[in-house]
C-alpha cells in the first residue's frame, strides 16, 4: 500500500502518537497530501508548556480550537503571563471538545474567566494550579469546580486549593472521579469528606507532609471511617512516625499498591510484616524511599541488621521481594563493576553539587547509575567556579556534551554581581549549544549577546543577578534587541520568555548586487 492510498483514518491514528509541533511543523510541510491529513485531524493535545514564543504564536494561529481534545498552559516563571497572552489570541467558547485541562501557576481571576467560557461537559481531567487566590471569587470557583467535578465521566484531577479554601467547597455525592493527587496541606476532615463521596476514588496521591493531614483529628476514635475503595496511595514528603503512619494506613484495607517517600527510617521488616499481614492483606506492591541521616558511625553489621528483618520467608517467598545485600564502597564499585546494565535507567533530571575539592572520579563515571543520553534537566551547583583549572572545566564539559538530548541547564553559583568576573568566562565555557532553557549567573548586559550567538536554540532564559538593581538593565536590553519577550523577575532573578531576535540594519554585497537588511 502506498502512501496516496493510505486511509485517512489511519494517517490520523499515527498522528494521534506525534507531538503537535511535530505535527504542524514537520509533518504538515511534507507534501499537499499530509497538508491535507492534518488540516482535518481533530485530536490535538496542545501542551503550550516549554514552548517558543514564535511557535506558540504560530500554533495559536493555525490550529483550530475545535480540532484541540486538551490543553496545557502555564504562567510560570519561564513563559511569564502566558495565559493572558492566550485568551487575547483565542476565543475560548471554540473549545468544545476538551476532555482534559491543566492549568499552572494560574491567577484565580484567569481560572473563572477560562471555566466560565469553555465546555466543561466533555472533561474527563482537570489540574490547575492557583498562583494568585481571589477571596471576592471563591463562590464563582467553587461553582465551576463543583460543575466539573459532578460530571459523569470524570475521572481525574489534580489541584493545589489551600486548606481552607477546600473547606468551603462541598464535594458532590456519589462522585466518579477515579484518581487524585492533592499538592497542598489538607486535613483530614476535608480528606476523609472527599473519599466518602468519592465512591469509586481508587488512587490517591499525597504530595504534602503526611502530618498536616491527621492535624486535630483523632484517628483512634471508637468508630474509625475506612475507604476500601482506595487500591493504591502514595505518600510524598513523609515525616511522621511508624505508629501514626499506620492508624493512617489501618483506613485503607484494600491497598494493593503504596509508596512512601520521606524523612523518616522505618526499616524495621518485622514490624512491616506484621501490620501487613493484618491491615493490607491485598498489597501486591510496596516501595519506600527514606533519607537518612546520622552522627553516629553505621557498621556493615548496622546494614545487615536493617537487611536481615527483609529475609523473613513473608518477604522472600510470599511476597517475593528482591534484595540487593551488598555493601560496597563508590571506588570499589567503579573498580570491580563489569556489567553495562544501568542502575538507574530512567533519570531524566539531576542535581549535581560541587566543591573546592574535586571529585577524584571523572564525571564520566557517573555513566554507571545513569544513562546520561536520557537527561533532559541539569542543575550543577557550585562556589568554585574560579579554582577549577582546564581539566575540571574539561571534565564537565564532556559530561554535558554527552547529555544530547539535554533541553534545560541551571548553573548556580551563589555569587554576586560582582564576584563573578573571573568565573563568569568559565561558566560559560561549558554552556551547551543544544539547550532550550537556561538559567545562568551574568554581571554585565554584554555577556547577554555572547550567551543568545552561543545557544541559538534558547526559548527561555533566566538570569541570577543577587540583590541588584541590575534587572531593569537586562529588561532594557532585551525591550531594545528583541521583540514581543516577556518578562518576571523578583530580587535575585530575571525570567524572559524570547520574543524575535531584531537584526540590525546592515548592508551586505552578494553576487555584485548591494542587499539592505532590517
């Protein structure tokens, strides 16, 4: 079958698994056939996060709300008062398709101008993030909230309401949303009134500290409220002990996944085996993630202690837990490690900290946990910038020229304005050309130049100027060399979201003809 013949149907369904630039800009430009295919294509998922301002321009123009199934913007520090900029481009009321929403860092005021003009009836998901509250609005939000929220089909939503503002919204019964995650401090009362109207709520994700989820509430009281719909929780920023954690846990019998991310060690398998075995006999699933920190000295035998409460058959046979046993030094690893499989194959983001005295290992060897081609955020953090010599600066330049698919670099310094000039060369020495956002230390608008010839692909950038009047310069400079970019900046950064590059008039001679360019 050839390509002319191939149905339109199935021309649409491979493009249901392309990204929309990569549809409008790619695709598109193939031949008038595909042209054809992607003008009646129909199932956008427009996510405008992380985009250029030029390509978020061009998408607002060519693409037909109508033809948009979901919608992502943001007004985050790196595309500032993106969702302003939209709702003059776009009429809203043409949304009347959308089945899922997110909206980020959003001022409340925005959040109902947006609600009030679209088609809430189709809205299977919904995430938003208010930046801004509005106290003259939280009647009108909460209308539209509860509209959204008491539609048969819905299913999924994700919200950051403060405490109090959750308290004044009431959850409609019999609700049918299936999977939630909550980024703010909630009580318990408030919780516990969203599970019991929530029927079929069978994934819960927690992304607050569990102990301003149980604050004034008592869970050992003579006629505990349980949630056997719940199937599966995660529990992020944990920092309470074992025993509130289980009155927490003992609600929800019918677990068949949990994970907890946290401050406190609870790595007594005893224990753990225990209260499974009696509150959670349907989890399938259990992963738990602590740092720990101690002043005391912690032997091989302290490990093997914390180790062999995991070796029990409830663990080994019943549940068939994997355990990896061997304590082994950084060094004696990287000397005696043969195999090329990967430790942590699916690292997109790291943190990198460094100091005065550097690392005797190449960073090269840091191949080993992760697969370094995978990164697509970097932070490298450092006060040293000025003592490293040409191999430190080499070092760290192959290790980032190796991370191709890397689209966001922060280099933080913790230096001010004018402390930086005998780094300020080496920093950025080893800014990639590829990056689609950086944030950078600079002392002087002329670096600003140097840094947009090096990274042509910058759709982004920010700025840390530290306690300086120096934000209206690069504001100035950037109002003077580009247009339409927008800007955020509080004490110690500048955010611009790029606007086109102007080219100063110039006059160049090409093939004995004069040509004047603006």
């Amino acid at each position: 079958m050839s390509i002319e013949t191939l149905p339109v149907e199935l021309f649409h369904c491979i493009l249901d698994n392309l990204d929309t630039e990569t549809i409008v800009f790619s695709v598109r430009h193939v031949c008038r056939l595909f042209r054809s295919f992607v003008n009646t294509y129909d199932r956008y998922i427009l996510n405008l996060i992380s985009i250029s301002k030029r390509n978020f321009h061009l998408l607002c123009r060519l693409i037909h709300p109508h033809h948009v199934i979901s919608l992502k913007l943001s007004n985050e520090e790196r595309i500032a008062d993106q969702i302003d900029l939209f709702i003059s481009l776009i009429r809203l009321r043409q949304f009347t398709r959308l089945y899922s929403i997110t909206l980020l860092d959003i001022k409340e005021c925005q959040l109902n101008f947006i609600l009030k003009r679209i088609n809430l009836n189709l809205l299977t998901s919904f995430s938003f993030n208010i930046k801004r509250y509005d106290d003259r609005r939280i009647q009108t939000t909460n209308k539209y909230l509860r509209s959204i929220v008491s539609q048969l089909n819905f299913r999924k939503m994700e919200f950051n309401l403060k405490n109090e503002r959750i308290s004044k919204f009431s959850w409609p019964c019999n609700c049918s949303i299936q999977y939630l995650i909550i980024n703010e401090n909630i009580s318990m009362n408030n919780l516990s009134n969203i599970l019991q109207c929530s029927p079929h709520l069978h994934k819960i994700i927690l992304k607050q500290e569990l102990e301003d989820i149980i604050t004034n509430v008592s869970l050992k009281s003579t006629r505990p409220i349980y949630f056997p719909q719940l199937t599966s929780l995660t529990m992020e920023k944990y920092s309470m002990t074992i025993g509130e954690l289980e009155s927490f846990i003992s609600l929800t019998p019918s677990l068949v996944y949990l994970k907890l991310i946290g401050e406190q060690c609870i790595f007594d398998g005893k224990r753990w085996e225990q209260f499974i075995e009696i509150n959670l006999p349907n989890l399938d699933k259990f992963e738990f993630y602590f740092d720990y920190w101690s002043l005391e000295k912690k032997t091989s035998e302290d490990l093997e202690l914390i180790i062999a409460s995991f070796r029990t058959s409830f663990w080994i046979e019943h549940k068939k837990c994997q355990l990896y046993t061997r304590e082994i030094s950084v060094f004696e690893y990287f000397q005696k490690s043969t195999t090329s499989q990967i430790m942590f194959s699916n690292v997109t983001k790291v943190n990198l900290q460094f100091y005065e005295e550097w690392s005797l290992l190449p960073l090269e060897y840091l191949s080993i946990f992760i697969d370094i081609s995978q990164l697509v955020q970097m932070t490298l953090v450092s006060s040293y910038f000025t003592e490293y010599n040409q191999n430190v600066l080499a070092d760290i330049r192959s290790f980032i020229e190796q991370a191709y698919n890397l689209s966001a670099l922060i280099i933080q310094t913790g230096m001010y304005r004018y402390n930086l000039n005998l780094a300020i060369e080496k920093i950025h020495d080893i800014i990639p050309y590829h990056v689609k956002y950086l944030r950078i230390p600079i002392n002087s608008t002329d670096q600003i130049q140097i840094i947009l010839n090096r990274c042509n692909h910058l759709t982004q950038i920010a700025f840390d100027i530290r306690y300086s009047n120096f934000s209206e310069e690069i504001i100035k400079w950037f109002d003077d060399n580009t247009m339409n970019s927008t800007y955020w900046k509080d004490y110690q950064m500048v955010s611009v979201w790029l606007g086109t590059r102007k080219i100063q008039s110039t006059e160049i001679y090409l093939d004995q003809k004069r040509m004047k360019l603006s």
